[in-house]
C-alpha cells in the first residue's frame, strides 16, 4: 500500500466503502477471483476511484485473513500485507501484555511496531504505550488502530527515536518487501543492535520460532510459545522481565487457559513402546525441554533423536498430545494399504519424523476407503523405521 492508497482508504468515502463492501452480500466471497470482478466491475460503475477500489477491496481480503489471527476484533483494525503476516496473534499479544504488567511495568516503547498488534494489547491492559515504526504506511495505518486507547504513534527509526518508557518491546522486521531474509544483520533493526539495547533496559524480543539459539543472548530467558497446534515464535525476556531462575521456557496456550514447562535441556531416556504416544508441542521441542516433559508424563523416547516419547498409562497435558497405540506395522507402503482397507480406516491423519515420506503424496496412494479414522505415524521405533496406528485421545 502506497501513501496516496491509504489517503483514499482512510477518507470518510473509502472507510464507509470498505464498511458497506464488508457488510454486502459478495463481502464473504472477495477471495473468489470472479467474486472480485464482478466487485470492482461495480464498485468502478458507482463512480468510485479505480485506486480506491482496490485499497477497499484489499482491505477488506486481509481483514478476512486476519480473523485467524485477531477474531471479530479485525473489523476493527487496517492491515498491510507484510504487517498481518508478522503481527502478533491476539491471544499471544495478550501474553506479552500480562508479562509486562505482571513486572510492574507501566509504560512501554514498542519500537518497530508494525500495525501495532503487540502495542495494541500492552493499551487494552493500561499500560502507556510509545509505538514507533519508521514506514510512513505502517506507522500511519498504526495510528489509526491504535486510535481508542493510551498510546502515541512516532514516524521514526526504532532505534535512533527517543522514547521515554520503562520497557521496550522489539519485533525486528524479517522481510524486505515479499522476500524473507535469512541474515539476521539484515533484519529491521538489526538482531545485534536490538541486543545491545535490550541488555541496557528490560525489554521483550520477539523472533521466529526456528531461530538459531545460538544468537540468543545467554544472560536472558528464552521462551517458545506455542498457540493451538501452531509454533509461532520465540521471546527473548531481558532485565526484570525476565524470571529468577528460569533460563528457557515453553508456553502452550489454548482454548483452555495457558500451560508452561521451564527447565534445562535435557534428552530423554529411550525405551519401549508402549500403549500411549505422546507428540510434545512445538514450544517444548524448541525449547529443548523433551527430557522434562517426559519426566512429568513418566514417559520414555520411542527412538534416540526423535520428538515422540511414549508410556505405559494415559497422563492428560495441554503441553503434548496424547495417542492411543493400535498396532505397529513395517514402514512399507503396500503392508499399510492392505491394513487399513481390512480396519475400514477412510479418513487418516499421517505424522512423520525421521522418515522421509510425504504425507499428502502418501494419503493419496493408499486410496483410503470406509467410515473409520486414526493416525499414522510414520518414524523410527527403536532405531528401525516403523509404521505406527494410533486413535487419538478423547479430552
């Protein structure tokens, strides 16, 4: 989005535009290509700016993506392309916001703002907010998002603004345009220079979830959060947000309230397969905290060096999914298929580690047929490639 197609997007003709297009009878179907023809085919008939047209119809594209991430409270916010794809989900946001507060922060610099997600939830909790980001677009689209509540948008670089707060919060931007860069030195700001600054003041570091640990800063804690069933980053906590004692986390939050396990890394023991298969979440994966999950499940890995830990008795954790074991079969495609035509299984979900099979390709050549279900885990049992048939557990 360029200046002027914000200028349209925010007058009172594009903002009521974009209501009534969201609120007509074609507003649920915009991702349609023909759907969107015919719209701005009558939409451009109405008289309407070709450029507004299509901000208003863009808009209202990622606005229906950004449900995923914000619910029905999207309706309420503007996005950019790149800045619904960083933005913080709200739940998570929520997170970020309680820890903050719970340290007694009362104001916070979030310096690289973006669309202003993570600063939008550190206002709904009463916290001061400075928001900074140096597009002129974002910060601008910022503005508006975060009209409603204690906070104040700057038009500057993240690092060279002068701000005045008692924590900063940094989300380093991680695209250049639609191309994602992989050297940190790259990124806006910097990793190095967000660092440096973070050691100087308390402050919250989000990154990508599969980022090397070895870039992290040793004297700060590390956690990886995960929301659903979906990985979506790590934080790095320094000064007085970040806990005695706890050096890395893993926070799995969900419909159920949040679950967290801290510890060292540790690998767990190996043993046997038994009759429950746990697949820990992401967070604790990347986290390196397997070995203490397993402690707590009483559990054991299947295999030196894979993810999948198993145990003789059902033990309930929001911190890993629970399977009941069936049977275990060789990996071999044909013994599979002939299987579970005689199990009547039609509808299979199909897990892998260790094992280089592509899931989808894989479903389609079994030619699944019948009224039952399961799971596939297809990994390595003891060193030997195994095939393993599992009902997940009803909570």
């Amino acid at each position: 989005m360029d200046p002027e197609e914000l200028r349209l997007l925010l007058s009172t003709e594009g903002l009521a535009l974009l209501e009534r297009v969201e609120g007509g009878p074609g507003g649920a179907g915009l991702d349609d290509r023909a759907d969107v023809v015919r719209e701005v085919t009558r939409l451009r008939a109405e008289g309407h700016d070709p450029l507004l047209v299509a901000a208003v119809l863009t808009q209202a594209r990622l606005r229906r993506r950004a449900r995923a991430k914000f619910g029905e409270f999207a309706t309420r916010l503007l996005f950019t392309e790149a800045g619904l794809e960083q933005a913080t989900r709200l739940r998570v946001a929520a997170h970020h916001a309680g820890r903050m507060r719970q340290a007694g922060v009362v104001s916070v610099a979030d310096l690289g703002c973006g669309i202003g997600a993570d600063a939008l939830a550190f206002a709904t909790l009463g916290l001061e907010v400075t928001a900074v980001d140096r597009d002129e677009v974002t910060a601008a689209i910022a503005t508006y998002n975060l009209a409603d509540w204690n906070a104040s948008v700057v038009h500057g670089d993240a690092l060279e603004t002068a701000v005045d707060a008692q924590a900063l919060w940094f989300d380093p931007a991680r695209r250049d345009g639609r191309r994602r860069l992989s050297d940190p030195a790259d990124w806006s700001p910097a990793l190095d220079a967000v660092f440096a600054r973070a050691a100087a003041q308390p402050a919250g570091v989000k990154l990508a979830p599969g980022i090397d640990r070895a870039l992290l800063p040793a004297d700060a804690e590390h956690q990886w959060v995960t929301d659903g069933l979906e990985t979506v980053e790590a934080v790095v906590w320094t000064g007085s947000l970040a806990r005695q004692g706890v050096a890395r986390s893993a926070l799995v939050l969900g419909d159920g309230g949040a679950a967290e396990l801290a510890g060292e890394p540790a690998h767990p023991e190996q043993g046997e397969l038994g009759e429950w298969l746990y697949e820990p979440a992401g967070a604790v994966i990347r986290a390196e905290l397997i070995g203490a999950l397993a402690e707590q499940l009483g559990a054991s890995a299947i295999s030196e060096g894979i993810a999948y830990l198993s145990g003789p008795r059902q033990a309930a954790t929001p911190l890993a999914q629970a399977f009941r074991v069936r049977e275990t079969m060789p990996l071999d495609e044909r013994r599979i298929a002939r299987r579970l035509r005689q199990l009547g299984i039609g509808e299979l979900e199909i897990k892998k580690r260790g094992a280089d099979v592509d899931p989808a390709a894989l479903r389609k050549r079994l030619k699944l047929a019948g009224d039952e279900r399961a799971t596939l885990f297809a990994t390595r049992v003891g060193g030997r490639h195994r095939a393993i048939l599992a009902d997940r557990a009803e909570h």
